[in-house]
C-alpha cells in the first residue's frame, strides 16, 4: 500500500484535500502531520511514498523541513503547495528537495490530482504538473 503524508498546520483548512485523496485513490494510506517536528518523527518511523506540505508551517520554514525528509526518504516525492505570491513559493521551485509545486487553495484541487496520479504512477504528466 502507498502512502502520503500530509502536512499542514491549518487542519481545517486541507480537509478538502484529505477527501480527494482518499475518494479518489482508495488504495492510499494518507498520513497527517501538524508540523514539520510531527512530519520528522512520522518519516522516522515509516518513510510515505509522497509527501504533500504547505510551504510554510507554524514554527518552521517548509523548505528545510523538505530537505530533511529527502535526507530521510530519498525515494518519496515531495509536492509543496504554497500561495504563488509568495518569494519562499519560488524559492521552493528552485530546491532540489523538492519535487513538484503548485498552489495551495481548492482551485488547484484537479492538478494536485493529476500530479498525485502522476507520482504513483497511473496517469501522464500534465502541463499543469
């Protein structure tokens, strides 16, 4: 079984994605962090295929959180989602740490689908990805 990590300090506010990922891939285990700290100890523990995280999270800058769980998972696919004004957002897009980035908000929801499908490997790169 596949498995995403999640994280996001504003709880509430990704649980559209929670249930997108879930109805549309039943087959994925979806994991959720709160913080970076939380995100460290759960790739400890077992590294997720895919990793989706807010750019910024309380107490931590998103990027060197992205950095260490390369380190920790060199295999996982890291998709950071972030607001695309922002200068940490095309920092991000300059890591090597880090995989895809797309905006963070609902609109996005049909791209963060396919660039999902496309890391596990069941769907095309889109030009949106």
């Amino acid at each position: 079984m596949k498995t995403v990590l999640l994280i996001e300090d504003e709880g509430k506010s990704w649980h559209w994605l929670r249930d997108s990922l879930i109805s549309k891939f039943p087959e994925l285990e979806v994991q959720e962090a709160s913080d970076g700290q939380e995100a460290l100890n759960i790739a400890h523990v077992s590294c997720p295929d895919v990793i989706i995280m807010d750019i910024s999270t309380v107490g931590d800058d998103g990027l060197p959180i992205a950095e260490r769980l390369r380190d920790m998972c060199p295999p996982a696919k890291i998709l950071v989602l972030g607001d695309s004004n922002s200068s940490a957002y095309g920092e991000a897009k300059d890591k090597s740490a880090v995989d895809y980035v797309l905006g963070k908000d609902i609109s996005n929801a049909k791209r963060i689908d396919s660039t999902v499908r496309l890391i596990l490997g069941e769907g095309e790169k889109t030009r949106d990805a």
